[in-house]
C-alpha cells in the first residue's frame, strides 16, 4: 500500500487530506509540526510527502532539504502563492506546489499524477475477464483490445481500485472529472453504461440505491 505523510500544522485541513487520502486506499499519516516531521521520515518510508511550508519549528523549506536525500516526492501545500514562492519552493526541490484553499479532487490528481511520475502505482489491473495496463492506458478483454474514451478508462481504474466498494456519484466524479459535482448525474450515469456495455458487466457493475455504483467480483 502506498504511504503519503502530510506535515501541516493546522489540524483541519491535515485531517481533511488523511479523510480522502484513505478513502482513495492510501495509508497516511499526519505529523503537526517540523520536528514532529522529521521524526516520522527518520524512523519511516514514505512513497510521498505533502509539507505545509509555514511549519512550527522547523518550517517546510528546512523539512525539504532534510527529505531530498531519501528521494521522496514532495509536494508543497501552502497559503503562500506568490509566483517566488512557488518558483523557490520548486528550485529547492519540491516536485508540484499546491496554494491553499485547493479542491480536494484537485490534490488528489496531482498526487496520483505523481506517484505514477514515480510509478508508485500498480501499472498492471486485473478484474474477471479484463486487463489493464495504467502506463499505456489500454485495455483488453480475454487479450482482445477494448476501446475506451479518457473518462471511461479512468472510470474503469476508480471501478477496479475499490472493488466491492459503494462509491459515491460526487466522489467519481469529482475524482475524474476533476470537477465539483453539481447534482447532474446524467453526464457519469452515461459513462457507466457504455463502460457496461462495451465491457459486457452488466452484472459486475451494481448500481447502489442513492449513493452511486459498485464493482462487485461476486464473492
């Protein structure tokens, strides 16, 4: 499973990420100050960091150059969005800079963009008769070639990623589409039904009464 520790001093926000990093499947932990931090990646691995900058005691710039020679990804989360702040953050070494306030479903695209920048991320999915390969983004049925638009195919590896899982309409969505969910469900329910149709998984893929859909492997 992979491991992200967050380092930000404001308790809300921390556990804000940890509440949708872990409802994504990722192990997180959370430390609340630099020091704190610091003992965390002494002592531990982590596939990828996000570091608050204005940390107590030792501030995120400083935690930086303490990360850099394990070679973990960084990403900067911080109020501070002044283009010389980024362009600093980045020249020290941080991989993506995200300014607060941020949608959740935008930090969670840009840590899956850079776990797999790492690969990080399985790049091989299998569920009943169907492959995927996340690195070529293809797909095939029984070795047959499946094609499938962007959406579909991020659909189908949301689908697979929490089998037997309820997922919620907002939280696909937003998860795919990058996007806050307005209520409008035809756009996602469209998709479902053609990734149903062209995969033959009508009775893989539930529909769950008022919350959105499942992967079902039927155990």
């Amino acid at each position: 499973m992979v491991k992200i520790l967050v380092v930000e001093d404001d308790a809300s926000i921390a556990n804000l990420i940890k509440i949708n990093l872990t409802a994504e499947g990722y192990e997180c932990i959370c430390a609340y100050d630099g020091n704190t931090g610091a003992d965390y990646i002494e002592k531990d691995c982590f596939d990828l960091i996000l570091l608050d900058i204005m940390l107590p005691e030792i501030d995120g710039y400083e935690l930086l150059e303490y990360i850099k020679p394990t070679g973990t990804p960084v990403i900067f989360l911080t109020a501070k969005g002044g283009v010389d702040d980024r362009i600093k953050g980045l020249r020290l070494g941080a991989d993506d800079y995200i300014v607060k306030p941020f949608q959740v479903g935008e930090l969670l695209a840009r840590v899956e963009a850079l776990l797999r920048r790492y690969r990080k991320v399985n790049e091989r999915l299998s569920f009943a008769d169907v492959e995927i390969h996340t690195d070529s983004r293809t797909v095939t049925k029984n070795g047959e070639p499946v094609v499938l638009t962007v959406k579909e195919f991020d659909l189908l590896v949301e689908l697979v990623q929490n089998k037997n899982i309820a997922l919620y309409r907002n939280r696909l969505y937003e998860k795919v589409w990058g996007e806050a969910y307005m209520g409008d469900t035809r756009t996602l329910d469209s998709h479902i039904q053609r990734l149903r149709r062209k995969l033959g998984w009508d009775n893989y893929i539930k529909t769950v009464f008022r919350i959105g859909y499942r992967l079902e492997d039927g155990r």
